[in-house]
C-alpha cells in the first residue's frame, strides 16, 4: 500500500534557531524548536502535526502490545462524579493535584488523574459470574493533574496522555498472572519504542495494593531518583529501599552525660563544638501528623525522606512544625530535642537507632546536649521506619554490595491492587460454588506522552532529535537543496519511496536555503535522510543515516532499495 507525502512546503511547522527561555531540559528545548508542541499554558500543550505522529506512534505500539495479551480497549470520559472517589478516600487523599469543578447546578465533578474506581464499576455492571472472568481492560486517553510546579515541557503537564490498565480476577494467582502478563507487555513495548529502561521495585503511594513496580528511563532530566547495585540485580525507587541493620554488639555505656553546649541548635554546630563526627549525633525532627507532633530520630549524618514518611503514614497528612508550635510546649526545647525527655510525644526511629546504641543528643534544655543515651535504656521507639535520604553507598538490601544513584523518568508503572477498590464497590461475581467472589485488581499505567518526551532525551544530539524508526514522524526526510532540477529529483523519489509504502517528508521549499534545510532535517530527526543534491543531474543522491552521520552517494534506484530494506 503507498505511504503518505508530506512536503514541507504544505506542512504547519515553525523551527526555531534559538531554544525558548523557560526551557531547562533537552526534550523541552528541542520539541518546541523542532516545531513538535506548542505551550497553550503552564502544563498544557499543544501537538502539531510532526508531534501528533510521534505521539500516534507511540499510542499504536502500546496498543499493539495490550491487544496481543487478550486486553480490550475502552473509553470512558474524563469528567468524572465525585461519589466513586469519594468512596475510596481519594477525593480527599489527592489533594490539591485533583481537578475539582462544578456543574451549573452546584454537582462536584473532577478530572479524571486515573480511573480505578470508574472501572471498578463498569465492570461491576458488566460481569457477574466467575465465567466473565478474567478480563483486562485498556484505554488511551488524557489524564489531569494539578501540579503545583509544571515543568520541563511535556515531561510533567497538568494534562497528559497516558494508556492505564486494569486486571479483574477472581483469585490471587489469576492477578499475579496478569500482572506478569503486564511486565512482559512493557518490556516488549519499551523495547520497540528503542527506550533504554530500567525496572524497579517501588511503592503504591495514592494507588494502594501491594506489589509494585516502576519502569524508569535513565536520563538526566529525570525527576525520579532510583538505586541499583552493581553486584546483583537488586533496582529500586529510592522510596521503596529498605535498611537491614545489623545488631549492635553488645557493649555495656556509661550512664548518661549532660554537656554544656551553647549555640548548637544545628548538628553541624554541635558535632564541630565537641569534635566528633554527625555520625555520633542523634538527629530528631519534628513534624506535624493529623496535626499532632511526632519526633523522627535518625543519625546526624542522615537526613529524613519526607516523601516516604509521608508514604508509609498516609492518609494522615504530615507537615514539618513551625516556630508557632514551640509555644506553649515547655517539653519541645528548639534545636535541643532528646527522646529521653520527649513524655507523650510518639516517637519513630530509623533502624539505624536499634536498642543498644549510644548517642549524643539533645538534654530537651536550652543550650545543652547529652552523651551515652543508649535507644532501649534511655528511650523507646515506639516504630522502627525506614526513613532517610538514600545515599550512593548505601548497603544493597539484598546482597550488602554499595548502592548507586542515578536519575531517570517514570515511563511506566504497574500494580498488584488487591481488593482495596473492590471492596469499595462491592465487586463481587458468583463464584464456581455458587457463592458471591470477591474481585481482585491490578492497575497498570504508561505515559505515552512521557515516553515521547523520554525518547527525545535519550536519543537526541547536538543537532536535535533522533528518534527511533518505529515511532518516527517519517521514514525518510527528503531534502532538495535547492535548484529546480534537485526538486523535480526529490518529488520523484519520494512519490517512488511512497509507492513502496515508505512513509515520506519531503523539503521542497522554494526560497529556502540548502542550509537551512539541513539543519531542519537534523533538528527534526528522521532516522534517515536523503538529499538531491550537486549529483541530481547525474540521477545520484546523498543518504545519510540520522544517528550515526554515515552518508553516501547512491544511484537512485539504489537508494530506493535500500530504504525499503
């Protein structure tokens, strides 16, 4: 079947010399120069046509890959009632990243950020024996989010598209057996995107359910920090790294010793007025749950992950506390905080504090600090969580090799649900006994429009973008520099690699300069590009492969051969 030609002459495309002034990352900078997306407002932008290709492209190999696992393609709307999330928690639970909105008659509604719950009830209203089990579910569609810093171009909008999954099952063992099917899924679809990715153990955060999984894209300007070991396969989101600590030896510490420390409310100044390491200190922060103040104890060295305390207390909302709720609190002395004073205050330690340890920390007095405070003797933890900042270095959990960091993208994440959302709705189908079986979920998410963005930072060069053949805007950029016997050349070659079902760009531009078209032909980034040039005459062409520069001169005919592979 003959492809399309599409000359640039006819095609709504503005490339820019210059990168735009908000733009900090490399995808951000050479979609919009490239004339692929265009900002409407923060987080929200526009697809031109060369965009709306490669985002077309993209959605076509996930949807290739969700059908060849049995999953059914659906749409549902993206405005959506609040009663479903409000059954679950999540209106509530999301925050201030939900779009929230009214009807003229004062109903909530929100914009869908994903659609657990909406599909939870379609299937509550479409299945009702074990024998419409099990079903997996798909669509492709934007979602919203209300984020509070939108950046980086299309890498974090406010809208974005995005392929979310669901599995129905009637047992754990089905689940787990779509959630496989999923995992193989998404390496076959990252594969065939050509993204370099990355799988990782992670947390449910907002989703709930069990096991989880992200699948990261290695790039500098990657907002998700993860950590493998370099001597197994062990890989995780740095929220999902969890500490084993050893047991202490057993060493018998002086009794405890007040220290006359003035002006050390900082770890820093402590451990330089006493002349030891941040490692010895005990470092307590306060923080706000539910509006009730908690003590987190963790090495002076250590800083606390707020995300995965957030994390491990949710739903309860945690905020650090301010100068405000000293008042009144003449337990809470600032900068001078000791567990072994602290009365009805709850406090968490990180495993790092186990019973039998010793450290220097706050005497709960202004100006005065104390030695020897041994966690089992001195104080008790109330819970043990995993808590601190990871750092390169850190023991693998798994074998005790060092850890090491390194950024990258969320393209992907799946989960085992469970029957959280279940049993929300009451999704419950007759079972093989003739009893009522309750249903168990997976959810599974991709960001399409992510993936699009990801792909841009890991395969563009100083020239611009070099994108994969698979989801190209085009297979072949012609060029025609510039005489009329050149683009008289070019025309006939693309209709001869269109006829063969190559899809084609040409640049046919009168008035523009071979220059100029050069340039755009390797700022926009078709793996291959083939120009009429100073050889037209003698039917002779350039080809030049995008990625590699290699270029040679071809007879035409043979030019068109190899292109069609």
């Amino acid at each position: 079947m003959a492809a399309q030609v599409q000359r640039m002459s006819r095609l709504m495309v503005k490339t820019l010399r210059d990168d735009p002034a908000d733009a900090e990352t490399l995808s951000h900078k050479l979609l919009v120069r490239a004339g692929y997306v265009r900002r409407n407002a923060a987080g929200i932008w526009s697809w031109l046509p060369l965009g709306k290709k490669v985002l077309e492209n993209v959605s076509r190999v996930v949807r290739e890959e969700m059908d060849a696992i049995g999953a059914q393609e659906v749409l549902l709307p993206a405005v959506l009632p609040k009663e479903p999330y409000e059954a679950t928690g999540r209106w509530e639970e999301y925050g201030p990243e939900l779009f929230r909105l009214k009807d003229r008659k004062g109903a909530d509604y929100l914009l869908g950020p994903t659609h657990e719950e909406i599909f939870t009830l379609l299937v509550k209203d479409q299945c009702t024996s074990y024998k419409d089990l099990p079903v997996i579910l798909y669509q492709v569609q934007s979602k919203y989010r209300d984020e509070a810093r939108p950046r980086s171009g299309i890498l974090r909008g406010r809208e974005f598209l995005m392929k979310d999954s669901y599995s129905f099952d009637t047992t754990d063992e089905g689940l787990a057996e779509s959630y496989a099917l999923h995992r193989e899924a998404y390496i076959k679809i990252f594969q065939r995107l050509g993204l370099d990715h990355r799988i990782v153990s992670a947390v449910s955060g907002a989703m709930g359910g069990s096991a989880s999984e992200e699948f990261l894209a290695p790039a500098a300007a990657g907002e998700d920090t993860f950590v493998h070991c370099t001597a197994c396969d062990y890989a995780a989101n740095t929220e999902a790294v969890t500490f084993v600590a050893e047991p202490p030896a057993a060493v018998e510490h002086p009794a405890v010793e007040e220290l006359d420390t003035p002006d050390t409310p900082t770890i820093e100044t402590l451990a330089e007025h006493l002349g030891v390491p941040a490692s010895a200190t005990l470092k307590n922060l306060l923080v706000k749950v539910d509006g009730e103040i908690v003590a987190v104890g963790v090495p002076g060295h250590r800083e606390v992950d707020l995300g995965k305390l957030s994390d491990h207390l949710a739903p309860a909302e945690v905020e650090l506390v301010t100068a405000e709720d000293f008042t009144g609190r003449p337990d809470l002395v600032r900068g001078y905080v000791g567990p072994q004073g602290l009365g009805k205050v709850r406090y968490l330690a990180d495993p790092r504090i186990a019973a039998g340890t010793a450290w220097i920390t706050g005497a709960n007095k202004e100006g005065v600090h104390a030695r020897n405070v041994v966690a089992g003797r001195d104080f008790e933890v109330d819970e043990y969580v995993d808590v601190v900042v990871v750092e390169d270095g850190d023991p693998c959990p798994k074998c005790g090799t060092g850890l090491k960091l390194d950024r990258a993208i969320e393209i992907g994440h799946i989960f085992q649900l469970g029957r959280k959302y279940a049993d929300a709705f009451q999704l419950d189908v007759l079972g093989q006994n003739g009893k009522p079986t309750r249903v168990t979920m997976g959810s599974y998410g991709i960001g399409v429009s992510r993936a699009v963005a990801a792909l841009a930072e890991q395969t563009a060069d100083e020239q611009g973008l070099c994108w994969p053949a698979e989801i190209a805007p085009a297979d072949v950029h012609v060029v025609a520099a510039g005489k009329a016997l050149q683009t008289e050349l070019a025309l006939d070659v693309s209709a001869q690699l269109a006829e063969a079902g190559l899809r084609v760009l040409v640049d046919e531009r009168p008035g523009v300069s071979p220059g100029v078209k050069f340039t755009d032909a390797e700022l926009i980034g078709v793996p291959k590009i083939l120009v009429a040039g100073r050889r037209s005459a003698e039917g002779v062409v350039e080809l030049k492969d995008r990625r590699t520069g290699e270029r040679e001169e071809l007879p035409v005919a043979e030019a068109i051969a190899r292109l069609r592979g």
